[in-house]
C-alpha cells in the first residue's frame, strides 16, 4: 500500500524533496509512483496542504 497525492496538492514540491526513495514526481499535481513508494509517511506529515494521505 503506497501514500497517494488528491487534487488538494498546489504542486509546491514539498514532498518531492523529502521522499527518501524518489517516489515522487512532477506534474500538474505530483503523483507518488506505487511500487517505489516504502510507506514511510514522511511526505504527509512534510505537505502542507494535506494532500498525502496512505492509500486504501
Ligand atoms: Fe516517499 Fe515515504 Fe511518501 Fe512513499 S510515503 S512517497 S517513500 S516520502
């Protein structure tokens, strides 16, 4: 189960920053790639929007 990024993210690249795998990449808004994703939660608790959350 990887976190996933919802429409609130503004695209500020916050999270980019601070994935320590690189799972994160850029776009309208950023998308977390599943299978490098080590469900560490550092990227939810760095948003500052809220918009990562773990997915179902
Ligand atoms: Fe990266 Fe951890 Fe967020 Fe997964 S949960 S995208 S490994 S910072």
């Amino acid at each position: 189960m990887a976190y996933v990024i919802s429409d609130s993210c503004v695209a500020c690249g916050t999270c980019q920053g601070v994935c320590p795998t690189g799972a994160i990449s850029e776009g309208d808004i950023y998308k977390i790639d599943p299978d490098v994703c080590i469900d560490c939660g550092t990227c939810a608790d760095a948003c500052p929007t809220g918009a990562i959350a773990p997915g179902e």
